[in-house]
C-alpha cells in the first residue's frame, strides 16, 4: 500500500511538471532585446493562449500592455491583417504589427532590422510556437505584412 502512495504521488508530481512546462514554457534564451520595449496585446479575454503568449514577451523584458478586445475581427481589419495570416491575437510593436504566436527570434530581426513593412505574421496557432502547447514539428513560417497588402517568407524557424 505503501509502494501505491509513493507511485500515485510520483505520478501526480510528474504531470504537474509537465503541464506547468507546458504553460510557462520559454526555448529562447534571455534575451536583451526586449528590455523596455512597450508592446500592447490585443487579445480575446477568454483565449488562455494569448495571455500565455503576452506573459512570455513580458518574461523576455518586454513592458506588456494587454487590451481585452471583445472584437479582434475589428483589430484585424484596422492593422490590414488578411483572414489567411490571421492568429488569435494582434501585438503592436512600435511601429510594427506582430500577429499571431511569433517566437522572439523573429521580434528581434524585425526591430533589428527595421524593414518598410507593416509587420510580420504567422498564421494559425502552430503547436509548440510561444504560448501554444506541445512539441515544435515542422518548420514555422512568419510572413511580412506589406504595405500594399501583400506578403511574403519573412524569416523560418
């Protein structure tokens, strides 16, 4: 009876870890580049992603304003987000629109960088992207957001 306890307990300690891995998860290393950088993320008040995702740039330096938009088909409109690049949520960077679960590495080249462009998107909620559960699989692309509404590969990850 003793050994079942022991087992229950190992096993409970296990998933919680596993879980807690899963929501506070950040594969990037420190990163500097964030530091002071004000960031404002619109998000639906009942998506748990996007507040994982706005807690992950908050973790990374960024000074994080989140606005809980009742209607982010409006916010998409507003920024020129087409439908097929479009994610949960919609970051303001500056100048620059950040939409979807865009890992920093990205954030930094497009600061860096500072390309004449609207922002960069990565559309969908891919699995194992900043916020989002699970393990990376494939390759993630992240598209510019042309002035003249097109787009095109910004950067693969």
């Amino acid at each position: 009876m003793k050994n079942a306890n022991i087992f229950w307990i190992v096993l409970s300690l296990l998933i919680l870890g596993g879980v807690a891995g899963m929501v506070f998860r950040n594969d990037s290393p420190a990163l500097s580049s964030g530091e002071g950088v004000e960031v404002v993320v619109y998000r639906d008040a009942s998506c748990g992603c996007c507040k994982v995702y706005a807690d992950y740039l908050e973790r990374l330096g960024f000074l994080v304003r989140q606005e809980i938009e009742p209607n982010m088909g409006a916010v998409k409109q507003e920024y020129g987000i087409p439908n097929e690049l479009a994610s949960c949520h919609t970051t303001i960077i500056g100048d620059y629109v950040v939409e979807g679960h865009i890992p920093v590495q990205a954030i930094e080249k497009l600061l860096a960088e500072k390309p004449d462009i609207k922002g960069i998107a990565m559309p969908g909620m891919p699995q194992g992207s900043p916020g989002m559960p699970g393990a990376k699989i494939g390759v993630w692309k992240i598209h510019t957001l042309e002035r003249d509404g097109s787009s095109n590969v910004f950067l693969e990850l």
